[in-house]
C-alpha cells in the first residue's frame, strides 16, 4: 500500500480465487476478476462491502454478564468495549485460571473454519499453535463436509480420505480421453469448484463438463436437483439418503446377468462372497434387485437395468459427491459406490473406477507435481483428547459419558474453555437451537473474529481481528500452480489485529511468549516460511523468485502442471498388487471388513448395506411432509461475507427450492414468503418455484447468518435450524446436516 493513499490496483488470493483490489484513502474500493482466470467466481466483488461493514468488531468486547461474575446467557448479553491491554489480561488471567484448576483437557480449540488462504495469518493454525505453547488442547478430528468419509474409507482402501482425495483421484484430461460414461452420484456441480483449501486460480470445472459433453461422454447426475450438474447432463432425479439402494441394485444386475468382473474382484478384492450373499437376498430373504430398489429410491426398475448394463461395457468412471456421506449411515453409499467400481472391475483404469468430491472444491481433478511448505508448525498438543468434529455439542452436553468412534469408547472431556478462532460454528453445526443450549456450558468463551456473527454474539470475550486485506502474507496452495504475494492492502479497521498479535498478547501474559513467537514478529515468520519452500523448490529443480522479487512482481506461476498417464496408487496397485498393496489389513479393496465387522455395529455392519434414515420420505408424515437438503451457497464460502450479501435488496430471506405440485398444494407462488419448520425450529425463506427439484424434496442453501435468541423463525433462512445433529453412525460419527423432514406454509403475496 502507498504511503500517501493513492489509488492503488494489486493482486491478492483468496479461497474462492485471486482478484484484483483497487484501493484508496485507506479503503477497498472494488474487486474485479483476476486475468488469468478463464471463469472467475462473482464472489469477490462483496468484499470491499464486507471489509467496510458496520457489523465489523471494533475493539475488545466482553459480554457484561460474564464480566459480572460469569453471570446471564450467552446470545442474550450486552457487550462491554475494553481497551486492548485490559482485554487481553482479562482472557490471560481467565485462561491460566482454567488451565490450573481443571488441566488443559478442559480447553477445547477446534475452532474449523476457511479463515484465510494466507500461509502464515491462517487462525486454525495460529490457534492451535497458542494453545499447544500454554499445555495443549482438546482438539477435533475430521470435518463436516467429509468427516464420515474420513472415518470409512480408510477401513476400504487402506488409505485416509484426505490423501485418497488430493493425491490419488485421476485427473480431468485423463477423464476426458478416457471416460465413456460418467455416473456422478449428487452430480458435479461447478458452484461448490468456485473454492478450495489453499486458494483456486483458475476456474474451469465447467470448461471440463463441456468438453466431456462435446465428445460424446454420456454424463448421468443421479440426485434430487437437476441443477447439481451442467445442462446436457441426464437426471435420475433420486430421493435423499437412498443413494445406496440404487447402488445395490445396479450391482445385482452386474451379478444377476454375468456382467461383474469376478477376476478383478478375486485377485484385487476381500468378501465379495459375504456381500454377495446379502446383495442376492440369500442371507436374509431379501434380493437387492431393482423391483425393491424402485420402491425405496424411485428410479423405474427398467432404467436401472440399462444404466447397469452401459456401465459394465463403457469405460466408467463413477463419482460421488460430498453431500452423499452427510446423512444417517453416510458411511454407506461411499462404501458400496467403491464396491460397485470393483464389481465393474475399472479400478485402476485410466477413466475408469470410483472418483470422490469432483466438483465438491476446484481442486479435485487438476494434476500437478507435488510442492509441499509453507506452513507454519503448530508444536505438539500434550493432550491427546480428540473428538468427531460433529460432535461438538455432545461433548459439550454429556461431558463424562462415553460414546462408540471407529472402534473405540473415548469419554467426552468436560469442557470449560472454548477459544474459537476461524470458521462460525453457528453455520456449521446442526441443531442449532440445541446448539445454542449446549453453548451455555462452558464457564468462558474467547473468539476472535472481524465481524458480529452469532458466534462472536455467543462469546464472553470478543477481540477484534483483522480480514486478510488488512495484513501482508503469502497466498500458495497444493491443489494450485500459482504464487501470490499478498500485500497489506488497507490498514487495519478499527483496532483490530492479526490473530498473531492477539496470541503474542496473550502468551506474553502467561509466560509463553518465546515459545509461541520464537521472538519473530509477523514479517520475520513470513520470510522464514518462504525462505524455507524456496530451498525445497530448488532442491526439485524449481526456480523460484526470491521473496523482495515476489513481493515486487505480486504472484507467479509455478512450472507444476502435469500432462501424461496419471500414476495414482490405484494404477500400480492394479498392476502388481502383491507389490503395491492397499493399506488394509488384507492388502486388498475391502468388500467385508472383518475390522468393521469386529466393532459390532448395527447401524454400520462388516458390508455396505441398505439402512434407512430416520428421516426421509420413507418416513414422512403429515406433520413433515418434505425432505430438505441444505447444499453450499454459491454466493460466498460457507457464511463468509454474508454481512454485504445480506444488504441487498430482496437477498434475505434465503431461496428454497420447492417443486411446482408441492407448492400449488400449500398455495404457494414463485418469490412468496415462506415458513421451513419442523420439531427442532423454523425459518424464513422465499420460494423459488422449479420443476428443477424433485417433488417431495427442498432446498435451502447454508451460509445465512444465525439470528438472535428467542425468536420465532431465524428471519434469514438459515438451515440449520432444522437440521439433525446425530452422528451418521458410530463408527464415523459425522454430520447428518441431510437428515430432516419439514413442512413449508405461505406466509404472505409479497413478490
């Protein structure tokens, strides 16, 4: 930034993409499209509005009932503007208090969330690296968009998701020069590609569909929403939660009529014997075939029987998305989607077998060379206490009791500290009024946040922190070729501070101070981390820019694209299994699991099987009629910059997907006014009338800001309200945000 405040235009990065910030006098005065990006996401042009909001923090706040003896209810309180010092001794003071009384297994730190794509400034690491300098944490595992997955599919391919996911999926061209059908389970939809981990520079998700489409690819979207995928596309149109049962039926055509791959699945595979027993009917009666499946999922039996029969003789490639594995028994559709890939017998072919989370981020799909640092070390946690990210408000609710987790028991910790820093609980979780009970627990609450959302409206003590704009870092992301250098745009607003500084605060008062900062300040840590990835980029031949050059020239791109066959596990393995085994105990593709089998749970068995959510339309009543799925917004990164988007004319309440017969039958109109309700809550929305939606099904999308207690209906339309929180089963303990039956009612004409 200038030191006279003259108009300024540079380059910065952000999870939704880099862009381009012209600013002046101290402000953001536009964001427009980055130049190399073919498809930019219209997300950035709320941030000069969000950085500028009135709902940004201004200074140190603490609720006044906390301040006044831990007295009141969080969310219902008036807040207290401390100065700086005063605040920070205040929360030190009340930290060591806690860590002395009840041990450091008492402070929770899981504090999820895309915070920033900056490499240094990124507040999980930042927090979690603070509370690991003062003795540890309880940390969480997994997260809410994959922690089911996480759970399960270690137990099938002997490798974690997460590697499974960035390391090991084929890449677009491969898809495109291969591929002849593509099945994608909850479709590919470029909406939820607008982001990644890290930061995505270019965009083209979209651009690889319409290549598919333009050579011939039949492409197949199998879920409620025609809309998951691009037009072109075919729909199955399915009901939520019976992904599985079309799966089973698709593998008994496979057996009934010799289309399954028995070579592949005896010399790459454990227990298909076991599964096929269940999937014929043999071991309870009840045969799998398509007449069954029909009734549970909706798909006419005949289309099943084709769709089977083209993927067994075209090369296949089946996709799942995501939202499949968050529901009740989400563990099973991505279990039995990779036992079917097997059954086809395709894993390990270029364009062939089972992808996951193709589309899901704009990562998924690229091929690059592998480019790891820059990132800053977060020291070892002494305590060894770890939840299920999804179950936050049990542990908070039942603190002492046990629960089953992958095949162990582990007690919840009793909870007395929660530091949340990046990421709004209060749009992650389910339940939100449960939530919002459950929060009362703790005896102190600490966030750090630049804007009053309802979880910094929720804490007892709030520091005020700055956006990425408003600080210098380095923007770098595995899944991406590109190197930014993002510079300090605007000075900070209002008394805010980079989380840095606040945790620097803060460990000097509880006598940490070397320990956290190693005696850096923000920029020698920068330099260092960057310092440290351009030795290891030399060291595989890379030839990088030193850092003044970097900072000079705003962003780079790196030669790391790759072009020829994808090398993935799944390829070697197929070609020497004896030598490149699976992770698994056998070795193989786990079709039964003697593990899983060995933990002894009903609601997940040593096979993939068909369970029933406890709610969906097979369980639908008068009372709760509809089944509602919340998918991603595709006007921000979960609830980010949520604040500008809601001051738009007409933006608020939120768009729920309704089919035309279920609204001609409430009397509700396109743009009417509506009531979502169910036992757990209620909200507010605007009917977006489409035959785009399957009947009996509707959508609201997540990210608007959780209200106020005490209200009636969240005005805004957040989902959440009305969603599950129940883990998906106990061994993966995940979300169920899509598990929930409501009802919708017409609450006024206005258009």
């Amino acid at each position: 930034m200038t030191q006279d405040g003259k108009r300024q235009i540079r380059v910065t990065s952000s999870h939704w993409g880099a862009f381009e910030v012209e600013t002046e006098g101290g402000r953001i005065l536009s964001a427009r499209p980055f130049s190399e990006d073919p498809a930019p996401s219209a997300i950035p042009a709320a941030v000069p509005a969000a950085v500028h909001h009135d709902s940004r923090i201004a200074r140190p706040s603490i609720r006044k009932g906390w301040l006044n003896g831990r007295q009141g209810r969080r969310g219902e309180d008036s807040f207290v503007e401390l100065p700086w010092d005063e605040a920070l001794d205040i929360a030190a003071q009340d930290i060591d208090r806690i860590r002395k009384t009840y041990g450091n297994e008492a402070i929770f730190g899981g504090s999820y969330g895309w915070s920033s794509a900056g490499r240094f400034h990124h507040a999980q690491s930042q927090v979690h690296r603070f509370l690991n300098s003062i003795g540890g944490y309880v940390a969480s595992f997994g997260s809410y968009s994959t922690g089911c997955a996480q759970s399960i599919m270690p137990h099938v391919f002997g490798t974690d998701f997460i590697s499974l996911l960035y390391q090991h999926q084929q890449s677009w061209q491969t898809l495109h020069d291969h591929t002849e059908t593509l099945v994608m389970f909850g479709g590919i939809n470029s909406k939820n590609a607008q982001v990644s981990m890290g930061g995505i520079t270019r965009h083209d998700t979209a651009s690889w569909l319409e290549r598919f489409r333009a050579k011939g690819i039949y492409c197949l979207n199998i879920g409620p929403q025609r809309g998951d995928a691009p037009e072109g596309c075919d729909w199955l149109a399915l009901r939520p939660g019976s992904d599985t049962a079309l799966m089973l039926a698709l593998a008994y055509v496979l057996v009934q009529e010799g289309l399954a791959d028995e070579a592949f699945l005896a010399r790459y595979c454990t227990g298909f014997d076991r599964f096929r027993s269940y999937l014929m009917g043999e071991s309870d009666g009840c045969p799998k075939d398509p007449e069954w499946a029909a009734v549970l999922c909706g798909a006419d039996p005949q289309q099943i029987r084709i769709l089977a029969r083209r993927m067994a003789r075209t090369r296949t490639l089946i996709t799942v998305a995501w939202s499949l594995q968050r529901g009740e028994h989400g563990e099973q559709p991505y279990w039995m989607s990779a036992v079917l890939a097997a059954m086809l017998g395709q894993i390990g072919l270029p364009g062939g077998g089972v992808g996951y989370g193709y589309g899901a981020i704009g990562g998924v799909g690229k091929s690059f060379r592998a480019l790891q640092g820059m990132t800053l070390p977060q020291l070892d946690n002494p305590v060894k206490t770890v939840i299920p990210v999804a179950r936050m408000a049990d542990m908070l609710r039942f603190p002492g009791a046990r629960y089953d987790f992958n095949g162990q028991q582990p007690c919840y910790p009793d909870i007395r500290l929660i530091y949340w820093a990046g990421g709004n609980p209060y749009h992650h979780h389910q339940d939100l009024n449960a939530l919002h009970e459950a929060w009362q627990r703790p005896e102190t609450i600490i966030v750090n946040e630049p804007w009053w959302t309802a979880t910094a409206k929720r804490a007892d003590i709030v520091f005020p922190a700055t956006t990425p704009y408003e600080r210098e870092d380095i923007g770098r992301s595995s899944m991406d070729d590109y190197l930014f250098y993002m510079p300090q745009l605007i000075p900070a607003v209002g008394e805010a501070r980079d989380d840095y500084a606040i945790f620097c605060g803060l460990a000097e008062r509880l006598g940490a101070a070397e320990r956290f900062s190693e005696g850096r300040m923000a920029a020698a840590w920068i330099a260092d981390l960057y310092a440290e990835f351009h030795q290891t980029a030399q060291a595989q031949g890379l030839d990088l820019p030193d850092l003044a050059t970097l900072k000079a020239r705003n962003w780079v791109r790196l030669p790391l694209a790759t072009e020829g066959p994808d090398t993935t596990f799944f390829a070697r393995f197929r070609a020497d299994p004896e030598a490149s085994p699976l992770g698994t105990p056998s070795g193989r593709i786990e079709i039964f699991s003697d593990t899983i089998e060995g933990f002894g749970y009903a609601d997940c068995p040593g096979h993939p099987v068909w369970l029933p959510p406890s709610e969906w339309l097979g369980t639908a009543t008068a009372q709760t009629p509809l089944h509602l799925v919340s998918p991603q917004p595709g006007d921000k990164l979960h609830s980010q910059l949520e604040c500008a988007l809601a001051d738009s004319e007409d933006a608020r309440p939120v768009a729920l997907m309704i089919h035309p017969e279920d609204a001609a039958a409430r009397g509700i109109a396109d743009r009417d006014l509506v009531r979502v309700f169910n036992s757990r809550g209620a909200c507010h929305a605007r009917a977006r009338v489409t035959p785009d939606i399957l009947r009996g099904v509707t959508a609201l999308p997540t990210g608007a800001w959780h209200g106020d207690p005490g209200s009636a209906a969240d005005a805004d339309g957040n989902p959440n309200v009305l969603t599950k929180d129940v883990g998906t089963s106990k061994l993966g303990q995940g979300c169920s945000a899509h598990t929930a039956l409501v009802e919708v009612a017409r609450l006024t004409q206005a258009r």
